[in-house]
C-alpha cells in the first residue's frame, strides 16, 4: 500500500524536478541495528525489469525489487514530517518482529 501522505510527497519532488516522471524505489538490505534495514531511492522512472515490481496510486510511482518483496509485502510506504527530519518510511510492516527507534532498520520474522 501507499499513504497519501507518500503520494502527496512524491507529487511534490514530480513538481520540483519540472513534472518529471519520478519513482521512489524501496530496497532491504541485511544491516542496520535490528538486521535489516531499508533504503529509499528517488529516481527517473523507467521500465521495470523482469525482477521489479511497480505500485502505482495517482500516477505516482513505488518500485520493489523481488528479493525485498517478501519482506515488506502487506506493509504500507508513508512519508512522515517531524521537526527534525521529513523521510520515506515503512508502516505497519507484517513480516518484522521488531523495529529500531529511527524506523529504518527491522529483524524478520
């Protein structure tokens, strides 16, 4: 799933860059404090490789890989804004045990 939140953002850096056609791509890789963790990328999109999944909600654009899919299907991509810091975030994540306080690393069940 994807928030409006994150649709609303990714709008916003659509709207930065001239209207480019922006894609967020979401990775987990092993690392981080709790085992793995997850990267968020903003790029150009292109057409997705055979290995690539695209989620799509109000033209804007998710990409997941088929090795990080397992471990972040049924969860929601979020965009949160606090005093200190605005980023992408995974919400409500199915398949994670337990999670670091900065939001960005998990262990897996």
């Amino acid at each position: 799933r994807v928030s409006d939140r994150c649709v609303q953002r990714l709008k916003e850096i659509s709207s930065s860059r001239g209207g480019a056609d922006v894609a967020l791509r979401i990775t987990v890789e092993g690392g981080g404090c709790s085992g793995f963790q997850y990267t968020f990328n903003l790029e150009e999109f292109r057409r997705p490789t055979q290995d690539e999944h695209v989620f799509e909600k109000d033209g804007m654009k998710v990409i997941v890989d088929d090795v990080s899919l397992p471990f972040i299907s049924g969860s929601e991509v979020d965009f949160e804004e606090e005093m200190i810091r605005k980023s992408f975030k995974i919400v409500d994540n199915p398949n994670s045990d337990s999670s670091c306080s900065c939001g960005s690393s998990f262990s897996a069940k």
